[in-house]
C-alpha cells in the first residue's frame, strides 16, 4: 500500500468515529512533518509544512472550513483545493511546475519540523485565538488524560506557580 492510499486511510479513519475535518487533516500534515524529517523536501517555517499539509488534505476530499484569519489569497488558494478535492480537474498537472515545486522545497531547511519550531507555531496560534479558546482547549486536554497523567501535570503546575512566587 502506497503512502497516500495510509493518510487516507487513517483519515477516513478519523472521518468514521466522527472526529472534527481539522482531525482528519492531522493525518495529512503529520505527515508532512515525516517527510520533511526524512529529507524528502524542506518548509520555510512550521507554518509552511502545516500549509502544505492541509492543502493535501483538502486536495483529497476533506472537508475542512476556509481558514477565518486568513488573508486573501489564503482563503483564495484553500477554496481552490477544496474544489480540487470535488472534481476531476480536466488537464493533468503541468511536469514542469510539478518539478520546480519540489526543487523549490528542496532546497528549503528541514527545521520547520522540529519539535521547537512545532511547539513555537502552536504557541503563536494559540495567542491568536485567545485567552477564552486556550482554557478551553485546556480543560479538554484534561478531561481526556489519564489519571497518572493528570497527577503529573498537576504536579508540574505546582511547581511552576512556586517558582513563580518566589521570583515576584
């Protein structure tokens, strides 16, 4: 089995117990982050490698929501590869951009999937969203952790709230 026909496999995976189309998606960008660990190609920045792979995920069928916070020609290029996942386009892809894309992202640094970098672009997006969404991304990270988890993370918290008072 080739490594597309496994994306979309454990993405339709995703889709049957009824998870979000963003959770879907996950499959398409983690591997992404795979490839670019493994030298295939390179991103600019997390961000970049997170596009990537969410424009596949809507090139194969996902149905995942136009980006909100996204300029034009981000909400532009995600419509078309949303409609690139509903037709058959009539041409077959030009070999020659097919190739200069791919000598493009060559030559980009494999950085932008360490976990620091991850961990950075998720911290920034986080921010962005707010205060509100990050307590409650945060108490549904906690509902679904095991209790030893919970205990650890609590644990953690601790400590850095007395570390915290004994610097003010």
């Amino acid at each position: 089995m080739n490594g597309k026909k496994k994306i979309l496999e454990r993405a339709n995976k995703d889709k049957a117990r009824g998870k979000a189309p963003t959770n879907q998606a996950g499959e398409f960008v983690r591997e992404e982050m795979h490839h670019i660990r493994k030298g295939r190609h390179g991103a600019r920045s997390a961000r970049q490698a997170v596009a990537i792979g969410l424009s596949k995920a809507r090139r194969s069928g996902v149905k995942m929501p136009l980006p909100k916070l996204a300029g034009p020609a981000v909400r532009k290029k995600a419509a078309l590869d949303t409609l690139r996942g509903r037709v058959t386009p009539k041409r077959k892809p030009s070999p020659a951009r097919s190739r200069a894309v791919r000598a493009a992202l060559r030559r980009e640094a494999r950085a932008a999937a360490t976990a620091r970098a991850l961990g950075r672009q998720a911290r920034a997006v986080a921010i962005r969203r707010g205060p509100v969404a990050r307590a409650v991304a945060a108490k549904k990270a906690a509902r679904t952790k095991r209790a030893i988890v919970r205990g650890a993370a609590a644990r953690k918290i601790g400590r850095a709230r007395r570390t915290r008072a004994r610097a003010h």
